[in-house]
C-alpha cells in the first residue's frame, strides 16, 4: 500500500514536489486546507516565499493545525522556504512561523535571485555521489540544539539538518531528477508510521 503524503499547496514548488513523489511510489494529497490533513502519514513543504506562505497558512485555517500535527510527530520535509517556516528562531525577525524545528535561520543569506547557483552537496545518509544542490535565495542554518543532526553543509553553512521526524534543506530538490531526499524522506514516513487522525 503506498504512503499518502502531503504537499503544501499554497504556494512555491507544489507541483515539481508532487511530480518526485509520484515517481517514487506515494500517493499524493496537495493540502490547502485543514480537513486535507487528515489521514496523511507525512507532509512536504516546498520552496517559495516564507513571509507569504506563512500568511497564506494563517488565511486558509491551516496554520494551528498543521503546527499540531507536526507536533504530534507527523514527518516533515521543508525545502528552502520550508525550512524557514519550520525553524524556532529567524536572524532579524521576532516572529517565526510553525516554529517546531530547533534551529535558527538566516533567510537569504546566499544572496537574491540573480545569485542562485547550484553545487554538489556531500549528504548524510544518503549513499553514492553528491547531491546537486538547486540554490535559489537559499537560507542557511546558523545554529542548531544538540537534538539536531547536521547533514550537509557548504562552505561552513548548514544546509540540511534533522530533528527527529523533521528534515529540512536550504535547497530544492524537486528541481533535479534526483530522486534520493525524497526517497529519504519516504523512508523517514514509513518509520514513523504516523496518520494524521481524522476529525
């Protein structure tokens, strides 16, 4: 039977998310608002603009209860964006988002649009060559609590770390062929063995 996985489809890289997780075998639930939630056994949120999605969250009711469901240990990938939403502490912002994940960001601390660059990232876990690492006004990761595992990082910058059920990368991995974080984060959803409960 496959894993129902969420995407958050509010804004960003819904349907390139969707497109990798579809070619790796999941059912696919895109998730706009609270009741898409339920019977989910994991959830992506992709990249896009984190000020905005967070907005957009609160505007569609999803923002309490997704914030619940990961806190109840329902698996999480955020990618670029993603990971700025899920972070505790933001460099320069008293106000995060979901604020479930025990790091602090710096947003767009590779530079604007017109620096994006992509380079081979050494991960953790993940066997064979290199990522490549898609990096588009990409955060990093400043500091992390002792309950997080770094896995990747470039020129001493974190850019993908761990927390339990949570995964997060400064990068987009929907935009490359490779199929291994999702893979990863498959095999993250079915350790788990979490299904969001139904109201």
């Amino acid at each position: 039977m496959s894993q129902r996985i969420g995407v958050l489809n509010v804004q960003g890289a819904v349907s390139e998310h969707a497109t990798q997780l579809r070619r790796i075998g999941a059912e696919v639930q895109l998730v706009r608002h609270p009741e898409d939630l339920e019977g989910l056994a994991g959830i992506v949120l992709p990249g896009g603009e984190s000020t905005t999605i967070g907005k957009l969250l609160k505007k569609y009711g999803l923002f309490e209860p997704l914030r619940n469901r990961i806190a109840e240990g329902m698996p999480v990938f955020g990618t670029c964006a993603g990971m700025i939403l899920l972070a505790e502490r933001i460099l320069g912002d008293d106000d995060p988002h979901l604020a479930v994940m025990d790091v602090t960001v710096d947003r767009n601390s590779f530079g604007r649009q017109r620096e994006s660059f992509e380079a081979n990232v050494p991960i953790a876990d993940i066997e064979g060559d290199p990522f490549p690492g898609v990096f588009i006004r990409a955060p990093h990761i400043v500091d992390v609590s002792s309950s997080v595992r770094v896995l990747a990082e470039i020129d001493g910058k974190i850019v993908a770390a761990r927390q339990g059920q949570m995964l997060a990368t400064a990068f987009h991995p929907e935009l490359t062929d490779d199929l291994r974080l999702h893979s990863y984060f498959s095999e993250m959803v079915s350790a788990g063995c979490y299904v969001s409960a139904t109201s």
